[in-house]
C-alpha cells in the first residue's frame, strides 16, 4: 500500500505501509531516525542464514541478518543498519533489553560495534516514551566501509536518566532538557567532545 503526503507531493513523498523487517527494500539512506514498537517477542521470527526456528508461527529468512530472533528491537535494530549508506548516520530508540541481554542480542552489539562507529549513546528517563518503568535509550551509529578492523573505539554515554522524572501527559520531556546533551554531543566536531558530569566516555574494552 502505497499513500502519498497531500500539499507536499511527487513520488519521493510516497509513504509505503508494510512490515519492513520482511525483506531488504533495496534503497539505502544517509539518515535513519526511528522509534521501533517497544514489547519483547513478536509473531514473527527473522531468521538469518544459520538460524532455525521451528516453533514461531510466522518466520521469514533474511540473510543479511547476523540473528535470528523474534525481538523486535533487535530485528529493527538489524533492519536499520542494512538500509544505511556508507558514512550514514543512524538514531534509533531501544530499551534496555537490547543492551544487555545475551544470545542474539549479544551476537548484534558485537557485530554493531564491530561493524559500525557506535559513538554515542543517550540514557533516557522512564516515562518518556512508553509506561512508566520502561526504560528507553538512544543509540547513534555511522556505517562504516567493510574492514578487518573494529571500528567503534570510544563510545559516549549521556545519563539522563539519574534524578529525572518525566511522564508522557503532566512533565514531558521538552527541548530545553535535552539542551546540554546537544551541546555535549558536539555535530560539529565529535573529536572535541568533553566529559562532563553527565556525559562520559567509554572504550571499547570497558
């Protein structure tokens, strides 16, 4: 299905409704910014060229894929770093989970960081996105060329989360909150970045 934006027109307006995560669209993009639905399992299962899955329901093989899994987040996660340009820059929303977790999500955080430059990463508050006590991230990465070496060296880490509160209807999270992490997140010069109470940086090995 195919709809297109009224007053704004011509074919690059198109928005396209479907399951993305299903098979490779074919373009490839400078930017990616997205918001994948949060929650853990899912019907579908992306299996890649190693994986198996007999028990799902629904399963679809992707072999550009480095899991097979039916986390969302991951899957999202493994989708937007395919869609990228060479130099691309990708900002994706994921929870907790997806940093942490082991199997699948293990193999995809080892192969993102091997693969790509993952600077910088933006702890969020509860209540900013989803229900309270869901705790939401973001990450932000470049694609980077095929190489023998890793390349993410450093990663930069934002805590926005300690003593801040925030609820998606009474205290929303507004631009001045987020203020000093663009100062700190520098678009400029990413070499000049500078820790701070809130923003540290992390290596590779750490």
């Amino acid at each position: 299905m195919t709809l297109y934006l009224h007053g704004i027109g011509g074919e690059e307006s198109r928005i396209e409704v479907g399951d993305s995560l299903i098979f490779d669209i074919g373009e490839r993009f400078d930017i990616v910014l997205t918001n994948p639905p949060f929650g853990k399992k899912s019907s579908i299962t992306i299996v890649n060229g190693e994986g198996k899955a007999d028990k799902e329901t629904l399963v679809y093989e992707r072999q550009d894929f480095w899991a097979t899994t039916s986390n969302k987040q991951l899957n999202f996660l493994q989708h937007v770093k395919t869609i990228l340009k060479i130099n691309g820059k990708a900002g994706i929303v994921v929870p907790d989970n997806v940093l942490f977790e082991g199997g699948a999500g293990e193999t995809v955080r080892k192969k993102l960081l091997a693969e790509c430059d993952v600077h910088t990463l933006l702890k969020l508050p509860t209540g900013v996105f989803y229900a309270q006590g869901v705790k939401a991230n973001v990450l932000f990465f470049d694609q980077r060329p095929a190489s023998d070496k890793t390349w993410t060296e450093k990663l930069w880490i934002y805590d926005l989360r300690t003593n801040k509160h925030f609820t998606l209807k009474t205290n929303p999270l507004r631009y001045e909150d987020i203020e000093d992490f663009i100062k700190c997140y520098n678009t400029e010069n990413e070499f000049e970045r500078k820790e701070s109470e809130r923003f540290k940086a992390f290596t590779l090995d750490k």
